[in-house]
C-alpha cells in the first residue's frame, strides 16, 4: 500500500454573487464578501466571471466597453491592497483593457503578499444567443498557465473553457493543483425544463471529469440571479480528485462557499491512477488539427 502523504491544507473561498446595474455597488459588494470569506478561514478567494458588472454580453453594444480596464489597473490595485493586507490569494475576473481595440475576459490571481502572480486571457470565446463574446473579446495568447501562490499552485480559465479537457489537461500539465472556472452561466429564455436540467448537469460532470482526468481539485464559481434575459443558475462548486463534490452553493441565493482541500491528494492519486504518466503523446498529433480528413491531408 502506498504511504500516505502528508496532509497539505488549503481552504477555498467562493463568492456566489448576484449583480447589479451599478458596477462601483458590485465591487464593493465582493470586497465585503472576499473579507468575510477571510474570516471564515479562506486562503484562496475566487469570484465569478465578470463580477464588476451584469452580465453585458447579452448585446452588442460600444457603450460596455467603458467597463473595461487596465490591468494593473483600479479593480486589481484594490484587490491587491486586500490580498496583502488579509494574506490572502483572489482569483478576479477582469475586463481587461490591453490597447486601443483590444479587450480580453482576463483571470488576474493575486497573491497573498499583493503582488499579481500572473494572469489568464480567456482562450476560448463564444458567440452564441446572448453570449456575443466575440464583439468584445479578443482570444486570449498566453496558453493555459498555473501559477505558484503562497497556498498553492493555481490554474485559472474561465467559463467557456470549462467544456473543453485540452484547457484542463494543459493548465494541470503546467503544474496547477487547483482549476479555477470563474464562470457566467444560466438559462435562456424558453428553455424546455428537461432540456435545462440536463444542460446544466453537463456543466457540472465535465468539470467533475477533469477534475478525475487530471488528479487536480477543480471550483467553478458562477453567478446567480437573473439579468436581462437569462437565469444564472450558481451552482457554484468544489470537486476534488476523484469527481467527488465537496462543497456546493445552491442555485437561487447568494453565498460565501467554503472547501477544505488537501493538496496532498493530488500526488497520491496521480500515483494510483497514472494517467498522465500513460499518455500516448507520440498518437496525439491529429488533435492539432480541426479535424482528422485535415490531418490525413498533412
């Protein structure tokens, strides 16, 4: 029997927010919320996507991209001030401003002394009904990183990310023993009730399935509530290295979610389950290409 590794503990904290039409409202909101995660013993805070501000994707329009801003920048400057300051680590999604018509969906993580340990540009952007991110986003160019912070080693993509195992397996291949999703996601109007569960049991066994594929924790933070037309259904959650659910929020509320995570288990179950170690990286070429008649093609 393999020996037990020592138990190495961190405790997430995810903010499962509602939001309003006043982005300076919003902020203030979560800067309560990340302290008060603090005091209830969070060393790694996580927000949803976007929490700034409603959900603005819903329609094109140039008037959001005044949302928009640099990074460092006003959001991340506060956010810095906090983190030092309760020694914390937060995981903040940002509209980053990067130039004159180029706009990311960026995951900034701040580490517990203040400083940005590194940030993540949203790689993959969607364009579908009421989620026009393409008319602002720009795909992101820094691959799937993780990031050493003081607790531990973090990977952060966002949202759309979540349905795709090339992002998970990256970002867990880079080191990261924890995968953070902050995430904007819900229900459109006249969705069938079937049709609605089942879409968002998907959300959640995907994430669960890289969280087993990878031996890595993996929290999806998302919003709750409804703005304009769609229903955020939260959900907010915490899987551990087998899949198992450690903690959820609920579907309809607001709520400071707390996850004890021992970082330990990471090593030990990718010793049982050697996943990573029986990957056939010499077969895996045709992935890069669109499809397998375009590999043939090569």
């Amino acid at each position: 029997m393999a020996r037990r590794a020592k138990k190495e503990a961190v405790t997430l904290g995810l903010i499962q927010m509602s939001a309003g039409d006043n982005p300076e409202d919003n902020f203030a909101k979560a800067m309560k919320r990340i302290a008060a995660a603090a005091n209830q013993g969070a060393q790694i805070v996580c927000l949803q996507e976007l929490f700034r501000s409603r959900y603005f994707c819903q329609s094109e329009n140039h008037r959001n991209f005044k949302l928009a801003e640099p990074i460092p920048g006003p959001t991340t400057e506060a956010l810095s001030a906090l983190a030092g300051a309760r020694h914390i680590v937060i995981v903040a999604s940002v509209f980053e401003r990067r130039a004159a018509g180029i706009y990311h969906n960026t995951a900034v993580i701040i580490d517990a002394d203040g400083s940005i340990a590194g940030i993540y540009r949203k790689m993959h952007i969607p364009d579908d009904p009421l989620y026009y991110e393409k008319f602002y986003f720009t795909p992101g160019d820094l691959g799937f990183p993780s990031f050493q912070t003081r607790y531990a080693r973090v990977g952060a993509l966002v949202c759309w990310d979540q349905w795709f195992p090339e992002g998970a397996r990256s970002a867990a291949l880079s080191g990261a023993q924890i995968l953070i999703y902050p995430t904007a996601i819900g229900w459109i109007p006249n969705e069938p009730k079937l049709v609605a569960g089942q879409q968002r049991d998907a959300w959640e066994l995907i994430q669960r399935s890289h969280a087993v594929a990878n031996g890595v924790y993996v929290a999806s933070v998302n919003r709750v509530g409804r703005e304009g037309r769609i229903k955020f259904w939260g959900n907010s959650f915490v899987a551990g290295p087998f899949g198992e659910i450690i903690a959820q929020a609920g579907g309809d509320r607001e709520e400071i979610l707390l996850a004890n995570c021992d970082l330990a288990k990471t090593e030990e179950i990718r010793q049982s389950w050697p996943f990573l170690r029986d990957r056939r990286i010499d077969a895996y070429g045709p992935l890069l290409s669109r499809s397998l008649e375009d590999a043939k093609r090569r």
